[in-house]
C-alpha cells in the first residue's frame, strides 16, 4: 500500500505541468463553451486529485514514521485527526494480520455507513424510509472518540484520558498467558498502538494460560500467532510484532513498555534507559510464576498523578458560615459531606460574605458529617446571608519513581493484599529474586516437583537473604519456597487474567495520569488453592496434553476433577466473557462426563465490545450466550458447552429444574443485577450449591464466595438503597443536575412511551378500558385520562408542523409557565410557617425562560421533541427539518398565549410525598365527563389508528432520545441556575449506565478462578477461601475470609440457612408430624406457600391426617406440580417440650 500510494502520488504530481499546459493551451487557444467547461472541469479534477495523492503518501508516511513523543505532563500533541486517521488506516507488520485486519476495518466502516444512512419510522400508513437528521446540537460530543462503543470506559477515564490513550504506544515483551492477557486489556482499552515482542515458539505448555493460542500453533512464533488474533479486538489500534532481540534504544518509540519474561539483569538494564530517557518511559516488570506473582512499576523520577481516585469531586450545599477565624462552615443536612481534613475546597453562589466567592482553594480541617473549619479568618468579611455551594478541588500529585536497581535493595512499603499473611511480601520479595538467579545458573525453572531444585531454590534464597545483614528476615519459610518452586515454571490462567488486569490497568495509569500507580511493588500468592491431599512428584508429570502446566501444579487428579465438572454460568456480558475463557483454558467441563451450561437473554450490542471480548462487531444483535459459547470452544474445542437463551428466574423453573440444580457441580454469577444475583442465591441454598459471585463498578471489583454450611450465602447482607430524591425536590425543587435528569427520563417516558401505550389500551379495547378506570375511580385513573384525551383531542398532531408547535408550548409550559406559577405561588421573599426563609438551602430559586430562536439549547430542544413527537403518531420527517433557520420559521408561526398565574395552585412541598397529583373530592364525575370527551374523540379518529410508544434507548445516538433527555434536563438547569451537562455526561446519569472496564473484569474473573480450583478439589476449609475487594484506582486489594453462616441452636440438633430437612417416600400428614415428633418437636402449624395445610386449632384438621402430603397440596391449597418436580417445600411451626418456639429449616416433601 505505501508503494502503490508513492507511485500514484508522484505520477500525479510528475503530470501535473503536462496537464496544466495542456489544459490553458486548448482553454486559450479557442474552442467553444462547452470545450472551455470541460477544460475547466479537468483541472478542477486535476487539483483534487492532486491533493488526494499528497494526502495520501502524507499518511502513509505518517503510519511508518516514528510515534511522537508524549511530554511528561501527559498532553497529546498530535493532532486529533491525524491520531484517528492513523488508526483507521495502518496496517499490522505481519502479512497475515494485515490481511485479516484490512477485511475487518472495511466490514467495520461499511456497516457503520449503513447504519447512520437511513432511519425507518413506522406510520399508520406503513413504513416511511427518511434521511436521519442531522443535528448539531448545543452540547455536543467531540467525534474523536467512538462513544457507542466506548461508553462504559468512558464513564470511567473520562474524554481527556481516553484521548491520551489513544495517542500512547505500548510495548509487550514477552506473550506467554500473561503478555496476551495484558494485550488484549489495552487493546480493548484503544491505546494507539500496541508492539507485540517475543523470540520464542508456541508450546503445548502455553495453552493452559493463552487464548490466542490452538494446538496447530505448536512451533510458530508467539508474536506472529497472536497478532492477528489480538488485531480483531479493536480495528482501531495499531498491533505490531517485533520476533527479533529488543534493543534498549527501541524502546524510545513507546510511552509505556512491559517485560513478563525477562532476567532480572536485562530488567535493570532496560529499566536504567527508561528511567533516565527524556521523557521518561514507563516501565513494568511482572511476571506469574505458578501461584505466586509480582509487579515491579517505575513511571520515572517525576511522575505527575492528574487524578489519584477517579471519583468525582465532592460537594456540599452551605447553611451558614460563621464570621470567625477559624471560620465554622454548616451545610444542609441533604447529605453526607465526604470532605476530609487537608481537603481543599472553593466556593460559589455565596450570597453576603461574598468574598469567598474568588475561587481560590481553601484548606479545611476538621471536616465532620455536616461541617468543616475553614483555616481562615472571615471576621472581616461579609455577614453570609443565603446559597453557597463548597467543592473539592482535586489536586494533582507527584511520585519520585526509584529505578529497579535500587527499589530491590530498598522496596519500601510493598502493597499488602491478604492481611492473614502480613509476612508474605517481604519473603515473595527475596523469592523472586532467588528464582531469577536459579534461572540464570541452571538455564531453565525448576522442575515441578523436583526436591533437589526445589531445595537449590531455597538454598540461593538462604544466601540472599544472609547478605541482607540488618534487613534479612528471620524466617523464610521453606515450605513456601518449596511450593513457589514446584510451580515456578507454569502460567496458570487465572493467574495471568488477576495481573493482566492489574499490569493493564498500570498501563493505563502510566499513559494518562489518572488514577494512582502501583508504587512500586506488589507480590501476590494462592497457595491454599492447592489440593488438600499431599502431591506427589508423579502427580505432576507432564501427560502430554494441553493442561500440562496446570498439571505441574495441581497434580492430573484435580485436572480429572475440573474435566468432569457440571457448571452453570449465568450470564454471557463482559464477566461471562472472561469466565468462559478462563473455563476453556482451565479445561472446566472438558470431557464427556462434563457439562457448561451458560444462558444470558440478551444480545450483542456496539457497547459491549469495548469489554466483551469475545465478540465482534458483525455479531452485533445476535444473542450472546451462543456467540461467547461459540468463541470459548473454539479456544478449546473439548469443551462441553451448551448455550441457552432463557432468564434465570421463577418463571423458568421448568427449564432449570430439580434435576439440572442437583447435577450441578457449580454456580458461576456473571450478573449485572442484585435482583438476578438474589434469585440465584436462594437456589444455590436451596440446593447446597455452591456459589462464585463477582461484580464490577468502573475501577472496582468484588468477588465472594458462597460455601453450603462454611459461609454466609450472599443474600444474608446486603447493601442499603440507594437513596431517592423525594418527589417534590424533583418536579419543583432540584438543586443539583441528577435531580434535572431524573424528571426529564421521567417526563420522557410519560409524554413518549406511557402515554401513548394508554392511548392504544384504550383504542383497542375502549370499553374495558372505561370499565376499568370506573372502577378505579380514583387521582391515578383521573389522571390518566386526562393524558389520553389530551393526546387524542388538543395534542393531537397531524403535520409535521403541529408536531413543532406542541414542542414549542412544551417548551412555553416546562420552562417558562411552571417556573411562573412557582415564583407566583412562593416569590422569592415568602416564608414558612415557622417564619423561615422559603427559599433555603437546598431550595434554589428559579427564574423563567425566555424562548429564543437564536439560542441553540432552545431551538435544538424544539427539534428533538417534534421528531420523537412525530414519531409517536407516524408522521414522516420533512428534509427541511435540517435547516435551523428554517425550523426558526416553522417556530415563529407557532401562537402561544400569554401565561396566567392560578391563585389556588397547589404546589407539593412535602418531601414524604409520592404522588404529585392532587386528590379531587369527585373524582368519579370528572372521570365520567372524560370518558365522554374521550367517545367524541375516538369517532374523529382514522379507522385504525395507533400510537406508536417509545421505548427509551440510550445507546443509539441517532435516536434523538437521548437529544431530547439532556434539552429537558439542561432547559430545567438553566431555570434552577444549575451547571449543565453534555449529552454523554446527561446519558451516564438519565441512561444509569454502570461504569465498566475490561482490566477490573478480568482481574475479578481471574480471582474467581482462583477460588474454583478449591471448589472442584473439595474438602478445603473457611480460612482457605477469600472474598475480595478491589479497586485498582487507588490500588487497593483487600482479601479476607468468607463470614461464617449465622448457627441455629436447640438441644443437641444446631443448623444454619443451609439446612434443609427432607423426608422422602411420599409421606402423609401422620407421617411428618410424627417424623418431627422424632426429633422432640411437636407440630402445631404446617402451610404451604400461603395456605394452611394443618393447624392444632382447627378439629376439622385431624381429618387430614392420613391423607398423603401432595393431595394435601394439589387440593387444599390448589397447587399445579407439573412433571418435572419432585417435591415440594413447606414451612412447619413447632415446639419442644416445654411449649417453646424452634424455628426449624424448610421441610422438602419427595413424593416421587
């Protein structure tokens, strides 16, 4: 490609002179109009083209020159598009993957087209096929970043870091398990390019740990394999390969480079070129040896942290300030402050004491739950009378980087992650050290299971540690060194995804500034994953086979175990995505006894695939489980795996019977919803199955593990709610821009989606409908009607026109009449009934909107409604709708009456309210008269006519739903005064999109996997598993054991939430009571669901007894137990002997 664009661009500009002489000597020299134009077309064409073929060689250069440099402060200062340009159009180095990757960028791009091209909306008429307008709104997204497929990250880094991102080239050495892990999470991250190095040759060994990897790879270079694989990630992003030795003066060309597979000597070598190049380079060692793994990160001496947490800056609304030195800051006690002592923080909208309004960052100090001293004296400044808003201001951070060379002989504060092995970092700091030096001796690592090298290990380890003098460490720990040498030479899976995650994450952190880095060390081990039963040497022989580094740690018995496990994951997103790759390459459910049953209703969409990495963008709309099932077995294609499209929930019971739950081996959750989680969790009890939950926020994870009869199951605590704003805050009082967004998706819903649905309830069926809402005969019902006449009769739209107008008066009515009416009813001097101010902190006072044509945020509102308005009733969209000055027009016509204030409005003020509408003392006459109203309508209307109901979709950026949600919340901000928001900030926060990456999900998958090699092996006790907590912004890792279940005693019987008792046989009610009776516990109450089976009280009950339990069920309480269940569950109250209630477990009745 770049010869073809040299030879076409210099022939073009070699016969330009020719051309051009031609073209004026035919032009000048005589000839007709028509000779002349077309002379003067050609070189029209001339010059164009001639540009065009500069532009091009100009790219192509601009792909194969050196990447530019990054300065130290992190600024881009390569052009934006020339950055995007370069992604769009480079090519891999290798043959193979620029083959693949061209196919793809051209699919990506022609797809893409088609999408944006065309819009179809449905009429009453049909389907009209228009041209999407094109709308350049007020608050519109820079294009330089893919929102639709990077949202999620988006809400995580931010537009700043993701284009330092875009403008960084990484460096991966090394592309065993743990180089792809760390490649695949940049390159779904969208560096801009990322160099794949490695000399070395695809094993058998390296399919344990590497997905990019099949046995027909076995012999190739690992970079040449890989490279197309990881290329099909992200179209975007350059991957390159180098298979020859690294040179240190090659890592110039990149901002951040990462060894995985590299002596400690070269490592010191290289780290000394990045750490005094200019700028820095970021350098990372890491490595995962077995169970055990490091992270060594040196970002230079000067490294400049824009953002240490990520969080948003916190803020506080002011009730008073006192004139003091200290000064005492009050807020309102709306919420919570977050401030800390030391926090600086600035101040706005501060009314009399206006002199803190200057912007200059104040320092606080003894910060509480609602106040803070300000080290300041305000004596001298002005009385504070009303408003005030305090914020944080983040401020930036330096760290001074020690090189290698001396972090090992002085580490400093190595990062803790297990606090049940405080001792742990500092013996993993020597360990790794005498396992590099065993290395360079001998030639190769360890072999596993080999005393004589395990005990050589520890012996240099001994050594080490002797030259230590003062810092050496009383206690090394054979026995762990022993471990750490058996399994040094394999790359475990879940080992690669825990620190692909956290290594790309660093990376991350290195090329942008946010978040704070790892500094500068961090060891990490699971040896209680290792089987309960001592291993022996032979356990760990290699068998040929592709599980053979695995085996050389757990022994082939375990290997058996995973082989032959039945597991169910439930759910197919980013976390499923992850888990299906770990299972694959674990070799979970890999023979014919084994079975992986993953299910997800969901399907693909643009989002995912910024996370989701097993698909791709031409699966996009096709259902995930099958897709992610497809791709994981093609990772390993022995793997049993059946993917189902069903929701997991009670009403699929029939397809997830008792006979699936007690096959199961195991439970994986990869859910993104508590709801989900909890369902699931009350099976696992129900059926002692064991549980692995995990779930993702942005840079935060968590994993916990869910033990019949050793833990807590998941449902046994639970966070609190989150908290709502009361209702009379959201339509009159918001302070703050979510309050904006919360009643603009609400009124979205109610003008687009509910009303129109009603609308269509009532056409289809009118007289039901009115019989209905006759009997109802309250507010709601009045209210509803009063919507649906409404739309049928005054808001009825037949034109595009009318659709403009009914946007326009929506305009008039939100943002102008209501605000009226509010000031009218409370002006801004009115008071409460105890004689303070109404308009108080957190109350703003609003001011009405005057429309403007000339505004964009106004007229740009204008559009978005009349297009999703007409959409609603199947009028197509005229062309004209793209020009604004012609929308202008179409506005002006539009007559709006002149605003009336009510007297006896009434406002809800109450903050325990939750129903706006007012209570009428005759509802069911107003109800009448509009059933009526609605009868003369619905005979106006055309035979067959419907509303269309929109559906809010936040994730389709030509929709205009997401236009008209940010119009409405920053129309509404404007009367409040409140800041306003772009579109993708208003879609974070109306769309409630949970923030999402790929490293947080990858290394919380790789936790989980860690915790199944216990599972599958059995016989592990509590203190052998970990929950965990993460949050790789900070970092911080905090693992600790599961909580016990709460324990259930009575005599000598005890049982926990786990227990259930169950009685087979198909017994009768004689029968269980006397099985109880048994036991010591006297029955007094047996019930099924919510109907009484039997009861002491009740004589009639005593005729019951010796009829068989299920007639019981089937008859008394009407119960269907349709064939695929078994038994069925009742709860039973009883006594002991002395007449004191026990709470027993859930009794099971088998009846089949």
């Amino acid at each position: 490609m770049l010869k073809l664009g040299f030879k076409f661009g210099f022939f073009m500009v070699a016969s330009a002179p020719i051309l051009l002489g031609l073209a004026f000597r035919t032009y000048f020299g005589g000839g007709d109009a028509n000779s002349r134009f077309s002379i003067i077309f050609v070189v029209l064409s001339l010059v164009v083209s001639v540009i065009m073929a500069f532009s091009g060689v100009f790219r192509s250069l601009l792909h194969y020159m050196l990447p530019r440099k990054r300065p130290s402060e992190g600024v881009v200062v390569e052009e934006e598009e020339d950055a995007i340009v370069s992604k769009n159009n480079s090519t891999s180095s290798s043959s193979a993957a620029a083959s693949s990757v061209k196919k793809h960028r051209i699919g990506h791009f022609v797809a893409e087209s088609t999408v944006n091209s065309n819009s179809l909306i449905s009429n009453n008429h049909g389907i009209v096929e228009r041209d999407v307008p094109i709308m350049a709104l007020g608050h519109s997204n820079p294009s330089d970043i893919d929102e639709d497929l990077h949202s999620r990250q988006l809400a995580v880094y931010g537009r700043e870091t993701m284009r330092r991102l875009f403008a960084s080239n990484v460096l991966i050495s090394g592309i065993q398990g743990l180089g792809a892990e760390i490649a695949k999470n940049l390159i779904l991250a969208g560096v801009k390019s990322v160099m794949l190095h490695d000399e070395g040759k695809v094993e058998l060994w390296d399919l344990s740990s590497n997905f990019v990897f099949s046995e027909d790879d076995v012999g190739k270079n690992r970079a040449l394999v890989a490279v197309q694989n990881l290329q099909e990630l992200n179209n975007a992003v350059v991957v390159h390969t180098l298979t020859t030795k690294l040179a240190k003066e090659q890592l110039a060309d990149f901002q951040a480079v990462v060894f995985t597979d590299i002596s400690l000597e070269k490592a010191i070598e290289f780290n000394d070129y990045c750490h005094n190049h200019q700028p820095p380079i970021a350098f990372i060692k890491t490595e995962a040896r077995g169970l055990f793994g490091s992270v060594f990160c040196d970002f230079g001496p000067e490294f400049t942290v824009f953002d240490v947490d990520g969080e948003d800056p916190h803020t506080g609304i002011i009730a008073s300030i006192s004139n003091d030195n200290p000064a005492l800051v009050s807020c309102v006690d709306d919420e919570r402050l977050e401030f800390q002592d030391g926090d600086l923080v600035v101040f706005s909208e501060v009314h009399g004491m206006k002199e803190l309004n200057d912007g200059k960052p104040r320092k606080i100090k003894n910060a509480r739950a609602y106040s803070f001293t300000l080290e300041e004296d305000t004596t001298g400044f002005g009385t504070y009378e009303k408003g005030g808003i305090v914020t944080q201001v983040k401020q930036p951070k330096v760290l001074n980087f020690k090189p290698l060379r001396e972090a090992l002989n002085d580490p400093g504060d190595i990062l803790f992650s297990d606090f049940s092995k405080f001792d742990r970092p500092p013996l993993l700091h020597l360990a790794f050290q005498a396992l590099d030096k065993f290395v360079s001796e001998s030639g190769c690592f360890p072999i596993p299971g080999s005393e004589e090298d395990a005990q050589k290990l520890i012996s240099i380890a001994s050594n080490i540690n002797e030259k230590l003098g003062d810092g050496r460490l009383e206690d090394i720990n054979p026995k762990l060194l022993r471990h750490f040498a058996f399994g040094a030479k394999a790359v475990l899976n879940p080992m690669a995804a825990m620190f692909g995650g956290i290594v790309g994450q660093e990376v991350v952190k290195a090329c942008s500034g946010k978040f704070h880095p790892l500094f500068q060390f961090f060891y990490f081990d699971s040896v209680e994953s290792l089987p309960t039963e001592p291993l022996q040497p032979s356990d760990l022989k290699p068998l040929n086979s592709r599980y053979d580094a695995q085996i050389s740690v757990f022994g082939s018995k375990l290997q058996k175990k995973l082989e032959d496990s039945k597991v169910f994951l439930v759910g197919s997103g980013a976390l499923g995505c992850e888990l299906l790759k770990n299972l694959a390459l674990m070799g979970v459910s890999c023979s014919n006894h084994g079975k992986l049953t993953v299910t997800d209703d969901d399907v693909i969409e643009k989002s995912n695939l910024s996370r989701q990495f097993l698909f791709r963008d031409w699966n996009i709309g096709q259902a995930k489980s099958t897709v992610a099932a497809s791709a994981a077995a093609s990772i390993n294609p022995r793997l049993n795996v059946e993917a189902l499209q069903n929701r997991v929930g009670p009403e699929t019971e029939n397809v997830f019977d008792d006979t699936f739950w007690e096959n199961l081996s195991v439970v994986i959750n990869a859910l993104d919803n508590v709801n989900a989680r909890l369902y699931v969790d009350q099976r696992c009890l129900y059926f002692q199955k064991a549980l692995l939950e995990s779930g993702t926020l942005g840079a935060k994870c968590n994993t916990q593990m869910v033990i019949p009869h050793l833990t807590e199951n998941y449902g046994a605590s639970r966070d609190p709610p989150e908290k709502q704003a009361p209702m009379c805050t959201v339509h009159s009082f918001p302070h703050n821009i979510d309050h904006c967004l919360t009643w603009a998706r609400s009124e979205f819903e109610g003008l687009l989606e509910k009303t129109p649905a009603e609308v269509n309830a009532y056409l289809s069926k009118p007289s039901e409908y009115v019989t209905t809402m006759r009997n109802a005969g309250d507010a709601q019902a009045r209210d509803t009607l009063e919507r649906v006449l409404e739309c049928l009769d005054r808001e009825r739209c037949e034109t595009f026109q009318d659709c403009i107008g009914w946007a326009r008066l929506k305009f008039e009515d939100y943002f102008s009449n209501r605000v009226k009416q509010l000031i009218y009813t409370f002006p801004e001097d009115a008071t409460t009934s105890t004689g303070a101010p109404f308009w108080s902190a957190p109350k703003r006072f609003p001011h009405p909107l005057q429309f403007s044509a000339a505004d964009p945020g106004h007229l740009h509102f204008v559009i978005a409604a009349a297009i999703l308005r007409a959409e609603t009733f199947g009028i197509p969209i005229p062309d004209w709708v793209r020009n604004t000055k012609k929308v202008a027009e179409a506005v002006e016509k539009v007559e709006v009456s002149e605003f009336q204030p009510k007297k006896d409005a009434k406002i809800v003020t109450d903050d325990e309210a939750t129903n706006l509408t007012p209570q009428s003392l005759d509802d069911a006459q107003v109800i009448n008269e509009l059933i009526i109203k609605l009868e003369h309508c619905r005979e106006k209307l055309p035979p067959g006519f419907r509303m269309k109901p929109i559906q809010f979709e936040k994730d389709d950026d030509t929709n205009y739903h997401m236009d008209l949600i940010a119009g409405l919340a920053n129309m509404r901000a404007r009367n409040y005064s409140i800041p306003e928001v772009d579109k993708l900030k208003a879609k974070f926060i109306a769309g409630r999109i949970i923030p999402a990456i790929a490293t947080t999900t990858a290394m919380a998958t790789g936790l989980v996997c860690l915790e199944l090699y216990k599972v599958l092996d059995g016989g592990h006790k509590l203190e052998d598993y970990r929950n965990t907590f993460a949050n790789l912004a900070l970092p911080l890792f905090s693992m600790a054991e599961p909580v016990p279940p709460k324990v259930i005693k009575h005599r000598d019987m005890s049982w926990t939430i786990w227990d259930r008792w169950i009685l087979r046989g198909n017994p009768t009610l004689r029968e269980l009571i006397q099985w109880l009776k048994d036991k010591g516990l006297k029955a007094y109450s047996i019930s099924f669901e919510s109907c009484l089976l039997y009861n002491t009280m009740f004589s009639r009950h005593q005729d019951r007894m010796d009829r068989k339990m299920v007639d019981l069920v089937r008859e008394v309480a009407g119960a269907e137990l349709p064939p695929y269940r078994r038994h069925f569950d009742v709860v039973v109250a009883c006594e002991d002997e002395e007449d004191n209630d026990i709470d027993i477990p859930l009794v099971s009745i088998y009846f089949r």
